[in-house]
C-alpha cells in the first residue's frame, strides 16, 4: 500500500517538510490500522521540525503527535473496523510516525475510542485540550471549587489556556485570564473569562518570595518567571497544574509559598499517562468536561499546508486550536 504523507527530512542542519509517497515501511509495527481523519497543530510538532529542536532523535519522521480518525484493519478485540478512535502522545510524532499522514498504525493500548465527540471535535481538543482537561481535573481533585475564588490561566490564547479557559468556566469558576496578546479580549471573554490581563509577571514587577495572594489556584502552561511568580501569589492551600515550559524550563523561586501558604504544585504530563487514565479523561472530555466554544478557538488548515502553521506556533504568534485536515487535503 502506498499512501500520502507529510516527511521532515533533515539534511546539512535543516529540516524539510514536504509531502511524499510512502509505502508500507513507514506505518511500522501495531494492532490498530487508522485511516486519518484530522490531526492538530502543537508545540512539539512545531519542534520537531525546528533543528535541535529536542523531540525528535532520528528522521525521516511523520510529525503529528495527535490522530483522529476511523480503524481500517485490527487485530485487537478491543477495535473493530469502522470504529472512530484517537490516538495521541506515548512516542507519536517524535519517534513513530504520526498523524500528518493518510494511514497509521499504532499500538491497540494507545487507542481511544471516542463516545459523544467527532473526529473533527476531538482533534481541536487533541493534546493541548487533553492536557487542559488534566489540569482542571487536577485542581477539583486538590479539592478546588467555584466557591473558593478565581482562578488563573496563563498563556491563555494558547492551545492548553484557551480549552483550560472554556473548561473552567462551564464548570462555574470565574476565570482570570493571561495573555501577552493585547487583541485578545473578546475571544478570552467569548470562552468565559471574567477578567482579562497582561503576560505575567509584568514587566515593572520585583521579584518577591511571596506577593499578595490573588488567585484560588491556577493552570500554567507557560512555566519560568510566569510560574514563580504565580506560585508566589496563590492563596493558603491552593494549587497551581503546571504543563508548559514556552517561557523557560529554569523556576526560579523559593519554598516559602509551599511552607507558609501550604501552595501545591501539580505537575501535568499527557505524554506517557496510562491508557486507562487517558480513556477515562476523554470520556469525561466527551460529557462533563467537554468543552462549549470549540468554534471559537479552533481553525482548519489542509495537511499540506502545515508548516506555515507550526512555524507561527515556534514564532509565539499562533492562537487557538488549529485541526489539521488529513483525509481529502492531499
């Protein structure tokens, strides 16, 4: 079988992506062969093809750490053919094949079968939602309520802050949001922040071990000096879901806001979290969490098309949930 797809390819220190004809070699060994419906736009797409960018050992490789789409051959008892099913995270798009490709073949303990979200749905929430999702459910399960006060989320116009935005507010929290991108009021207001501010910290801000407490907990996807100096100003016993790192992987803090505030830090990966976790996220991203204004952060762009993309995302310029068209934008 031959089939279309998207190939970085580096070569004399830069990394090419271009659309190529691919045989059976590339989909590799799996249980689960997947006609691919959509895939997304993420941070670590974009890395993989930014030299020494990280995330990708060995190419050629397929990006494409998200796919959505319809099961075509299985040799699991678990998936049938015609079952809409996602995939996403574990080694997708750095060291396997992803989802900027016609076909893929993965793993049946990598699979989720989707209940209540379309293909298309599911590929705007993709990892970044997922990992929003995680986070909300990190914090109620800290114990956090609407009751207790605001929350933050910063990096708010990103893939992970815009569906953290949404989910909050449709569980009744009010919302503060952060953004660096000063046009972006009405679409924060439009997903359900209360409050709309600045990138923190701003920049006429000293640095303190703690600052006046403005915030019940918070979702960060930004990490650095913004996560120092959110942990530094949330209240007595909150909580902080911390997924990101496009403002630094270096924290540069103190232990007196986890001593004296009793603040808890909540580390979130939804890289390697377990299938059965994963399956019972997406079933609650499928109900309770699922989140109200998808049309309004998400956009569409064909598969070919995707650099220019992922390029805006590496740039910092890039909003929302972009879903990559696979099936029919070859």
């Amino acid at each position: 079988m031959e089939f279309s797809a998207m190939v970085a390819r580096e070569s004399d220190g830069k990394i090419g992506l271009n659309r190529e004809q691919v045989g059976d070699d590339f989909l590799g060994e799996g249980d689960v062969t997947i006609k691919v419906h959509y895939s997304s736009a993420n941070y670590k797409d974009a890395l993989a093809i930014t030299p020494k960018g990280g995330v990708v050992r060995n190419y050629p490789i397929i990006p494409g750490i998200d796919i959505t789409g319809e099961v075509v051959a299985s040799d699991s008892p678990d998936f049938t053919v015609g079952d809409l099913v996602l995939a996403h995270g574990y080694e997708l798009g750095v060291s396997r094949n992803g989802g900027y490709a016609e076909y893929s073949r993965v793993p049946a303990d990598w699979v989720v079968k989707l209940d209540g979200l379309t293909t298309r749905e599911a590929a705007a929430i993709g990892t970044a939602g997922f990992t929003a999702a995680l986070s909300v459910q990190a914090l109620t399960d800290h114990g956090l309520t609407p009751e207790d006060g605001t929350v933050l989320v910063t990096g708010a116009t990103g893939g992970v802050g815009s569906v953290a935005v949404d989910i909050l507010a449709g569980l009744g929290f009010e919302v503060v949001a952060s953004t660096g991108k000063t046009d972006a009021g009405e679409t924060l207001a439009a997903l359900g922040a209360k409050t709309v501010i600045g990138r923190l910290p701003e920049p006429e801000t000293k640095p303190r071990p703690l600052n006046k407490t403005q915030w019940a907990a918070a979702v960060d996807s930004v990490g650095g000096a913004s996560l120092a100096y959110v942990l530094s100003s949330i209240g007595y016993g909150g909580a902080v879901a911390a997924s990101g790192l496009t403002g630094g992987a270096a924290v540069d803090t103190t232990v007196l806001p986890f001593i004296l505030r009793g603040v808890s830090l909540l580390g979130i990966d939804s890289v390697q979290l377990p299938i059965a976790r994963r399956r019972e996220v997406w079933e609650l991203l499928g109900a309770e969490l699922r989140p109200e204004h998808l049309d309004v952060i998400e956009s569409i762009a064909p598969v070919t098309d995707v650099e220019a993309v992922l390029h805006s995302i590496k740039d910092g310029t890039h909003s929302g949930r972009t879903v990559v068209q696979v099936a029919g934008a070859f």
